[in-house]
C-alpha cells in the first residue's frame, strides 16, 4: 500500500515516462532525441525535470525510483 501512496505523490507527464523507459533500456540522451526527433536539450528537460520530481540526483536513480514506484514498466 505505501507503494502505490507514494506514487500517487509523484506525478511524471507522459513524455516524461517515455524518456526514462528508454533510458531504463540504455538509450543515451543523444538515442533517445534521435528516436524521438527531440532535441537532445529537450530530452535533458524531460530527465532534469523527472529527476526533480522523483527527488534524485541522478538518471540512473531516477529510472529505479519510478520503476519501484511503478511509474514506469520495461
């Protein structure tokens, strides 16, 4: 149950998701804006912005953060 509380706090766009599930599956930022058609700022927005909202300090940690959560699934 605090599984799903928690995520419940933590709201991530769909955009969002999308980039840290590739980036769960080792797409680089410069892949992922190539698959995309992003600009690789754009998809470091989307990571910083997802970082933030998970409270980490970094992608990795961001990508395993969400999948406990159950945010993202790969």
């Amino acid at each position: 149950m605090q599984k799903e509380g928690a995520s419940l706090l933590v709201s991530l766009t769909d955009r969002e998701q999308e980039i840290l599930k590739w980036s769960a599956r080792g797409y680089t930022k410069a892949d992922i804006s190539g698959r995309l058609n992003l600009s690789i700022h754009t998809v470091d927005s989307h990571i910083r912005n997802s970082m933030r909202k998970l409270d980490t300090k970094n992608i990795t940690s961001a990508v395993v953060k969400a999948l406990n959560l159950g945010l993202i699934q790969i």
